[in-house]
C-alpha cells in the first residue's frame, strides 16, 4: 500500500511539471512580460521607464529561462522559470499585485470556501442519492418519468439564474437572510445557508440523473434477481445491494472534487460575498493580477492529483476485490 | 445602397460547419445502416419538437450570420467609404427594433419611461412624470387605451400566426406522414410557434414587447441576436475538440506503446487543471494580445469576432479530453475485435484500418458526445462572461445581457425583463438542445436495447 502510493505520487511528478510549464508558456511566453506591462500601464502613452519599473516591482526583470549574465547556480535560479514558476512546487507562490504574501491569502481563504463547499457537497450528495434512489424505486412509472422530466429541465437553467433568482426571492421578497457576507463562527450561518441550499439545488438536474442510471444498470444485474428471488423486498434489494454496488462508480466522480472543494465556487463566492478562494480568483481575473491567476492554476491542478490518488484508495476501501499492487 | 460583404472569422467557420453538415446528412443519406439510427430519432415526437425550436434558433443564428457593411454617402474625392458598423441580414430585417432606441430603462410593452423625470411645461412650472417613449406606444393619444390596443395587437397577430401555422400544417401534412414522423406533435408545436411569432411581430411593430435596456436598447433584439453568438459557441468549438479528440484517441488507442503514453500525457495534464482557470488564463493572455495589437483589426466587430473565435479555441482545447479518452477506450476494445485482426492478417496498413474500420465504429461516441456538449457551452458562455473571461463586452450575448442585467439588482422597484428575457431564451434553447441530445442518445447508444424495428 505504502509503496504503491509513492509510486503514485512519483507518477503525477511529471504531470504537475507538465502543468508548470503549461502555465509558464502561457503566462510568459505567449506574451513578454513587456506586454503585460504595457497592458497593465495603458496602452498608449507608456514610457519604457515605466515598463521597466513595473518588471522591476514585481521582479519580472529577469531572462525567462537563462541568465548569463550571472555565475554558478545563479544562471538558473536568477530567471523567471526558477522564481516565478519552479518556485511553486514548494507551495511558494509569491506575492500578488497589490504586494500580499499569495500563500498567506489562500490558507486565510480556504477556511470561509470550505465553510461553503463542504455542506454543499454533503447535504448535495445525500440528497441527490435520495432522488435517484427514489426514481429507482418507481422506475418506469409516471413517478419516474416526471423525476427525469424535471431533471432535464433543472439542467436545461443557467446557474446563475438559481443565485440571481434565489438571492431575489429569498433575501430581497423575503428577507430571510442577508443578500451577502460573511462572518466566521456561529454568527456566520445566516450567511451561509442560502449560498448552500443554492449550490445543492443548482445541481441536482445533472447529479441525480446521472446516479438513476448507475442505479439503473445495477438493477438489471444478475445478484438483483438473486436476492428478489431469496424474497427480499424491493427496498432491501435497493438499499443493501444495489446502493452498495453502485458505491464505485459513484465514487469515480465524487472522491476526485473533495479537495477541489478548497477553492471553493467562483459563482457562489463572488455573488455572496464570501471572502473564500474562488472570489479571490474572480477578483485577481477582473483585475488582470497575473501571479495569483498563476498560483490558482497550480493550486487546482495540485488538488485535482491529490483527488485522482485518494479515488484509488478509496477503492480498496469500498471494493475488495480490488488490491493496490 | 451598395455594400460590400463582410466575412468575419466565426462566420467563416460557421459556413464551413453548415457545408460539412450538409456533406455529411448527403454521406448518410445514400447509407440506409447509417440512416436507421435517424430515422428511430425522427419518431420521437420530443426530438422532432425540439428539432422544430433548434431550428427556428439555427435560422436566427443562421441570418445574423450574412455581415455586410453599408457604403457612406459619396464623398467629394469620389471614393466608396464604408460605414465601420457591421450589419447582417437579421439587423436588416429587424431595422426598427435595432435603430428605435429609447432614452433609458422600459418594461415590457411599456408606453412610458420606467423612472419619472422632470419637465417643464409651457408656462415654466417643473413637472415630475414619467415621461412618454420616443417609440414605444406612440399612436396611442392616451395611455389608457395601451391594454385594449395590446390585446387587440396580440390577437390579431397570433391570429394572422395561427393561419401561416395553419398554411404550412396543410401543405407538408402528407409529406409529413409518409416520412412516419410524429404528425400531431408536430402540427402542434408548429401552430404554437408561428401563433407566438405572430403575436410577437405585430406587438413589436409598435411597441418593446420586452422592454428596454439602461441604453434604451430593445430587450427582445438583444435576445434574438444573443442566439448567434450562443449558437457559435456551442458548434464552432467542436471544430476543435473533434479533429484533437478523434486523431488523437484513436491513434493512442490503437497504436499503443509511446505514442499512447505521449498523449494520454498531454490529456491528463490538460484535464487536472480545472477548466475554468485554464479558460480563464488563456483568455486574459489573449486579451493581452489583442490590446497590444490594435493594427489587426479595421472594425471593432472583427476585435469581438476575434476573441469570440478565440474563445471557442480556447473552450475546445480545454474539452476534448473527455472524449479523448472515452475513444481511446473504445479503440482499445475494437483492436482486439477478430474483423481488425483479419485485416491486420490481410496486410492492410495502419492508417486504412483506422480510417476504414475503426474510425466508423466509434463515430456513434463522437456524435453522441457532441449533441450533449452543446448545451453545456450554451450555459457555460453565460458563467464566463459573467467572471469577465467570456465574449468581448461590446458582443451581444445571453453572458453580457445577464452580467450588465444584474447590476440593477439592487435598484428599486426592480429591473427584472432583461434577466428574465435571457434566460427564457436560454433555457429554451438549452432544454431543447438537451433533449434532441437525449434523444440521439438513446437512438445510436447500442447499450441502450433497440428490439422494436423501424422500417
């Protein structure tokens, strides 16, 4: 077990390189640091001083890959690959735009994204289980059709029209709860609870339905028919066998967003005010802060690894026909 | 007038998916073991209706697809100068709802302005009414003769509707029923739309059937020409992820050794980085780009059309993985099938059996996994110009109607008819695109059982 993981984590080595070099082609390649100065700075009117000054800030004054007119080591490390790229497998991302430690941001902001992602992951993942167990249960019955009916309609509306619309109804008709922001602690569930019931129903169209036809599959298998034939009842047939077997391809999708669930949501935060990391993100797109751009990507891509490696241990757990080797 | 035509980039690449449409509905025809699985499509009644409103959109989109520019007035040195706005054929016949701009914010059939605004009469004394629309409503002498006249309008032009509906029902009832498609859906939802176009066309004649904007722009307009660039997204990006996902799957599936490993490489690494970042950081760099080259571009449509192409790239390069990975799959499970081994006994090259027996047995994967992916960028075109990394902002679309919509949330009493005009028209677009998508699912997934025989 123990050999097989660190096999696995030197196995996505070569994929986190892969998104760094990615990123570092995009973000400094594709355009010159030049260009992002001058984009920063205005277009027209800009002054080579003033260029140099803002690479000089924000220590973009370096050759990209090779610096000869240093000595030893430092032809690596004095380059923007080695300290603006490399750096961020050792979890250093720099400082943003307006000179904040990145790092320091992301360990204050995952805790109000969690705070969000989680309970909607939760509460989203029993209920959506619910309801397709449920239309399971009345498969092929009017029951059914209309729970698939109005999946593909839930699926059919853009989630931002569940956030304007909840926000609407809810806090603006209603005044139930504040429109957003955020508190930590006890004082701080008024404001999260509309951003998660939000999260939970916007979607519930695209989960449930793809979990009845998990459920579906199984029902048409071989130890069904055994255990109706034992003379189980549909409910136990449903609950003890099916749901257990249908435990791993559910799996598959879900074990891998769990630490995903640290950046948070970009819609959600942003449209609630949660100080968390996706409306952090959405604040560094709209004010063009490459760095912090730069850092998120690696972030997510890290967190993506970890979730594909946790899916193969969760396997073992649910699965024992299956040995990690 | 003369005029010159204009072929933007995305119109382009609309004209070549149309012509490869129809080259490959022609291929099919001509197959009847390629036909089979269509034909199981044209009997469902949902499909064909959906098939009815995706059209209706795909015409819009289709229309607002032919740019033009209008030539100026002469000028004294003889030369042509053409206008640098960018028309089509849809502005062209929707002329009034796009020139007859009000001041500000109206609601829907509307004969006044939605906020009061002070005026002064004749003898200097300042009034605070709101005030009358340069358009909308103007024959009416009085404003309390709107609700009768809009209930008269509305019925005469579903009525008028209901009669073309009824024209076209008579004429193409037997051609409809020899083909075994669903006569009574069909005939329904025909009467349905054209009734609705009718209402909404002699309404629009005389007043903002949907209201305004904060620039005094037709609601129901932006809407209509949202449709294009949603319809772009959802198509133009599959010129991308096709040719990446098939070439690509296949060859790693089949080939196997390093070329599988090279590029179920590059597909792991480009699936782990969660897309909207990637989109989001492709997007800003393209935006550098663009503002440091203004010399490409002559009008600012071709800036917009330049990233709305670019934004299809970007979504294609981000989503082909999926389906690289399902085909890779499939190819890995073909290869052993005893057909390939045969041909490979025959001697028959890499590249034919790819092309000649596996390719064509995976197609059904591709399309199936195609129709499910429109809608799913309909939507996501929405998300991301809402996070500011979707179409230009001087491009209409369903992303920026909403995103400059939902400013006036907090305003009093609420603007609410350009929110809702946006996602009415999506979710219509995107519902029936979702089930024509389940649809052709159901008919070319051979897991799904298919005992009843359409002959």
């Amino acid at each position: 077990m123990i050999a097989y993981l660190i096999r696995r984590i030197l196995y996505s080595l070569p994929i986190l390189v892969g998104v760094n070099l990615l990123t570092f082609a995009l973000f400094f390649v594709v355009n010159t640091p030049d260009d992002m100065a001058r984009m920063q700075l205005g277009i027209k009117r800009v002054t080579p001083d003033a260029i140099e000054k803002w690479k000089q800030q924000r220590g973009y004054d370096k050759p990209l890959l090779l610096n000869s007119a240093a000595s030893g080591t430092d032809k690596i490390t004095g380059t923007i690959f080695w300290q603006k790229s490399a750096s961020m497998f050792v979890l250093d991302f720099g400082y943003s735009d307006d000179g904040r430690s990145i790092g320091r941001e992301i360990t204050t902001r995952m805790g109000p994204s969690l705070a969000i992602a989680l309970p909607t992951f939760l509460i989203g993942l029993v209920a959506y289980v619910s309801f397709a167990l449920l239309m399971t249960l009345f498969r092929a019955t009017a029951l059914d059709m209309a729970g698939v009916a109005l999946c593909v309609l839930l699926m059919s509306v853009s989630g931002l029209f569940y956030i304007i619309g909840g926000q609407f109804v809810v806090s603006k008709l209603w005044h139930l709860v504040p429109i957003s922001g955020y508190d930590g602690g006890m004082g701080g569930f008024k404001f999260v609870v509309l951003p998660i019931v939000i999260g939970v129903i916007g979607s519930v169209g695209s989960s449930s339905r793809w979990y009845r036809t998990i459920f579906l599959e199984e029902i048409g298998k071989d130890y069904v028919r055994t255990a109706r034939a034992k003379g189980l009842s549909e409910l136990a047939v449903l609950f003890r066998h099916v749901l257990k077997n249908a435990m791993i391809p559910i799996l598959t999708g879900v074990v891998v967003i769990i630490p995903l669930l640290f950046m948070g949501s970009l819609l959600t935060e942003s449209f609630f005010g949660i100080p968390g990391l996706g409306s952090y993100t959405i604040d560094a797109i709209n004010a063009q802060d490459f760095s912090v751009v730069r850092a998120m990507v690696f972030l997510g891509s890290l967190l993506y690894i970890v979730g594909l490696i946790l899916t193969d241990i969760s396997y073992t757990i649910v699965d024992p026909r299956v040995r990690l080797s | 007038m003369s005029f010159v035509p204009v072929m933007l980039w995305s119109d382009a690449l609309v004209f070549l998916l149309l012509l490869a449409g129809i080259a490959s509905a022609w291929y099919v025809r001509q197959r009847e073991h390629l036909l089979l699985p269509w034909r199981r499509v044209a009997t469902s009644s949902v499909a064909m209706v959906s098939l009815l409103v995706l059209s209706f959109f795909l015409v819009v989109g289709l229309l607002d697809t032919l740019h033009y520019r209008v030539a100026l007035p002469e000028q004294s040195n003889g030369k042509t100068v053409y206008s640098p706005e960018v028309l089509s054929v849809f502005d062209k016949l929707v002329t009034p709802l796009r020139a007859q701009t009000e001041k500000t914010y109206s609601a829907p059939l509307a004969v006044t302005l939605y906020a009061k605004e002070s005026t002064s009469d004749a003898s200097g004394n300042i009034l605070r009414d709101y005030p009358r629309l340069r358009y909308g409503g103007v024959h009416l002498t009085d404003e309390q003769q709107r609700d009768g006249d809009v209930l008269w309008r509305g019925l005469t032009g579903a009525l008028v509707g209901l009669m073309v509906g009824l024209a076209i029902v008579f004429g193409s009832k037997r051609w409809l029923a020899q083909r075994g498609w669903p006569l009574r859906a069909l005939l329904i939802a025909t009467l349905i739309i054209s009734a609705l176009i009718g209402m909404t066309v002699n309404l629009a004649a005389a007043y903002h059937v949907l209201g305004t904007d904060k620039v005094g722009q037709d609601v129901l307009y932006l809407s209509l020409k949202s449709i294009r660039t949603g319809l772009i997204i959802g198509t133009v990006t599959t010129l991308v992820t096709l040719p990446l996902a098939l070439l690509l799957g296949i060859a790693a599936g089949y080939l196997r050794g390093w070329v599988d490993d090279v590029i179920q490489y590059v597909y792991t690494v480009l699936s782990s980085i969660p897309s909207v970042l990637l989109i989001a950081a492709a997007v800003l760099m393209m935006q550098v780009t663009i503002d440091t080259h203004p010399q490409w571009f002559d009008t600012s449509a071709s800036r917009a059309d330049l990233r709305l192409v670019f934004l299809c790239m970007i979504l294609g390069v981000t989503s082909w993985t999926g389906l690289c990975r399902l085909l890779r799959g499939e190819t890995l499970k073909l290869r052993e099938l005893e057909y390939i081994q045969a041909a490979q006994a025959f001697g028959v090259s890499s590249f034919r059996i790819l092309t000649r027996h596996i390719m064509p047995n995976v197609m059904h994967i591709v399309l199936i996994s195609l129709v499910m992916d429109f809608s799913g960028l309909v939507l996501a075109e929405a998300v991301l110009s809402y996070v500011g990394v979707g179409v230009d902002p001087s491009m209409i679309s369903f992303g920026t109607m909403i995103n400059a919509a939902r400013l006036e949330m907090g305003r009093e009493p609420m603007v609410w008819w350009a929110l809702a005009a946006a996602f009415g028209f999506m979710l219509v677009l995107v519902l029936a695109a979702n089930l024509f998508a389940d649809a052709v699912r159901d008919a070319f997934d051979p897991r799904f059982n298919r005992t009843e025989v359409v002959t």
